[in-house]
C-alpha cells in the first residue's frame, strides 16, 4: 500500500454488531457521512471476494453527489476487509475484539488531490458517526 492514512475508533458493541452495522447496506446508509450536511441516499454491497460495492454520498442541500464504490480483494469475516476504489487506491479494514470493545482500523492510501491531514479527518469523522451510530443501536 503507497502512502498509507491511518484512522482507527473503539466501540464499546460486541464484534457481531459492528460488522453487522460496517457491512449491511441499510445500516450504512444511517451512519456513512463525515458531517451533518452529508449523508449516504443509496447503499448497496456485494461482500464477497470480486464483489463491488456502491455508496452514493450526497449533500443533504442537492447541490452536489457523488459515488463512492469498489471492488473487494479480500473478505474474512468478522476479521478484515480489502478492497480497491474505483480510482485504484486500496483501502484494508480491520476488525478486532478486545474485551467488550471492537477496535475497527481502516489503512487507505491517499489520494493526490486533498491533503493527507483532511483525508484522515474526513475519515476518521466518518468513522466517529459510524461509531455513535452503533452505540445508540445497542439494546
């Protein structure tokens, strides 16, 4: 992996649910934004080795979308996710239990375009939502 970021958040929810809510396209659409005036309108997923992925990412204004989406490399349940971006960055998802928590660990390489500093706070903000989305999930 060229140029890896680094984001990482422990959740306080059993490995089950945090895969659950990580992988199942109804929930992804709840919590996959990195602020209040995003969110996901369309989420689907082929969890599968050779399975695409597609999200929509959209202003909640209209003005603007986009589609985020790509192509699983790897898939080993409830213990790590790889896959390429349509752009041909890879992204390796981790999943570990660690007493009552999950640690979720995503390693991506970073794009050209934005400055590393802003592409790990816009994805550690979409991990932090992902974070409280599952925490308020709970029984």
């Amino acid at each position: 992996m060229h140029n890896p970021i680094h984001v990482e958040v422990r959740i306080p929810a059993s490995l089950q649910q945090v895969w659950d809510a990580f992988t199942q396209p109804d929930a992804v659409q709840q919590w996959n934004a990195a602020s209040e005036d995003w969110h996901c309108p369309e989420a689907r997923n082929d969890l599968r080795e050779g399975g695409d992925f597609k999200y929509v990412m959209a202003a909640r204004d209209g003005s603007m979308q986009f589609d985020f989406g790509g192509t699983y490399t790897e898939v080993n349940p409830h213990k790590t996710i790889a896959y390429t971006m349509g752009d041909g960055r890879k992204v390796h998802v981790a999943f570990n239990e660690q007493g009552n928590d999950t640690v979720v660990s995503e390693h991506f390489e970073a794009e050209d375009i934005n400055d590393r500093d802003m592409q790990q706070a816009g994805w550690q903000a979409i991990l932090n939502n992902f974070k409280h989305y599952v925490v308020n999930q709970q029984p």
